[in-house]
C-alpha cells in the first residue's frame, strides 16, 4: 500500500534531464560527460597499443622507387644509344690492295663521338633527373630518387655505349674491306675513347635533383621552441596570465 498523494518514483536518467532543464540550475557533479561511451560500445584500440610499421614495411616503398628509376635510367639509355650511333661522326676507311687507310688521316671523328656521347648523356641525366624530381616531389623525394638516379645513369650509360657500338657501322673490318673491294669506302665502327664520359649521366642527374630540391623540394615546418612557444608568438604571455602593471615593469 501507498500513502495517498505519494508522487511516483522517479529514476535518476529523468532527475539528470530536470536539472539540465531548469534554468541556471547546478548541473550534477557525478553526470558522465558528454560524448562517454556507454556501456556496451566498443572502443578503440588505444593508440600505444596500434604496431608500428616494421622496417621491411617501410623499406618496400623506398625499393619500388629506386627500381623504377633505375628502370626508367635504362630504357632511355636505349634512345641515347640511338642517338649516339646516328649522331657520332664516323671515321672513313678506304681500302687500297691489301692494306686499310683512314680516309681522313688527319679528322678529329674520334674525338667528336666522344663530344657528341657526353652531350647526349647530359641531356639524358638533366631530363631523368627532373622527371624523378616531378614524379616523387610530393612524397618528399628521399634517399632512393638519389640512389635510384646514380645506378640507373651509370647502368643506362654503359648500356648506351654497348649498344650505341652494336647499332653502329660493323667493326669486322676485314669482312667490310672484302664487302667493298679494292679503293672502296666504308666507316670504322663508332668507340668511346674516354670511358670517363660513362660518369657524365649519373652525376649530371645527382648535380640537378640537389638543385631542383634545394630551390622547389618539400619544406617541413619549423619546429617550435623547446619551451613550448608557438612559432610567432614568442614574448607573448598566454591568455589568462597575469600581467604586471607598466609603472612596475618600467620601474
């Protein structure tokens, strides 16, 4: 039995909406806050506990990266061999009995495949090097662009003076001598008498990507002082800090 006029009971979820309600009222001190989890959700793995990546992990991107730019090194290494065994200047050769004469005694041809090799090794190692800089500028380059740069232009080069001389006149000379007869003419197979021109590729390419990231590489910001201050803001004091009257601090 009840007493008569005895208000229901009333649970704490509606005495907590009442006080929230009334204006200007205490709001309770034992409330969970807003946005709690409640009883029953699940919760996320705290971020301590989330594994950090292992250094295989990280090491994969950086090797995807290097491979393909020792790839693209590679394939452009074609078209400079290309190049190179149509450019170069050839030396002429004529056939007089049974002896082989330089056409020219006197011409510089060697000489001009070589200039003409490291010319288009410089081209190749300014365009590789600023394709590179494109491709990864927004991942921050990293240390396998460089690596990737170096190899591939040192592959790309020595395979672009192979196969430059195999695209090139033949250098069977007997079988060229015999091909064309007594006072005959025919070209010597092009060469690189400086093997130090295989260098040019790799270390133009290295010369402009440490210039394309100097001048337009991604900047990190600025950390800010050791103290704690923002950057912009030092001699400020923070918000709500007392300050100390003019006089005094004049004084």
């Amino acid at each position: 039995m009840t007493v008569p006029n005895t208000p229901p009971d009333r649970s704490d979820a509606d005495t907590d909406a009442d006080v929230r309600a009334v204006p200007g009222a205490a709001p309770d001190p034992f409330a969970p806050p807003a946005g709690a989890p409640e009883a029953g959700d699940v919760l996320p793995p705290p971020a301590e506990l989330v594994p950090a990546p292992t250094a295989g992990q990280r090491l994969v991107p950086e090797l995807r990266v290097g491979a393909g730019a020792v790839l693209a090194c590679l394939l452009a290494g074609v078209v400079v061999a290309g190049l190179w065994a149509w450019l170069a200047p050839k030396v002429p050769l004529v056939v007089d009995g049974d002896r082989i004469l330089y056409g020219d005694p006197e011409g510089e041809q060697r000489a001009g495949a070589d200039a003409v090799f490291v010319l288009i090794a410089l081209g190749a190692g300014i365009l590789t090097a600023l394709g590179a800089f494109l491709v990864t500028r927004k991942r921050g380059g990293g240390i396998a662009v460089a690596v990737g740069l170096a190899v591939g232009g040192l592959l790309g080069s020595i395979g672009a003076w192979r196969i430059g001389t195999w695209l090139g006149p033949s250098d069977n000379l007997i079988g060229e001598a015999r091909r064309v007869g007594n006072g005959g003419h025919f070209d010597a197979s092009i060469e690189l008498g400086a093997r130090g021109a295989l260098l040019v590729w790799p270390m133009a390419a290295m010369v402009v990507l440490l210039a394309l990231s100097a001048m337009f590489g991604k900047r990190e910001e600025d950390p800010p002082p050791y103290w704690g201050t923002p950057a912009g803001t030092y001699g400020t004091p923070p918000a709500g800090a007392p300050t100390e009257p003019e006089d005094r601090v004049q004084g």
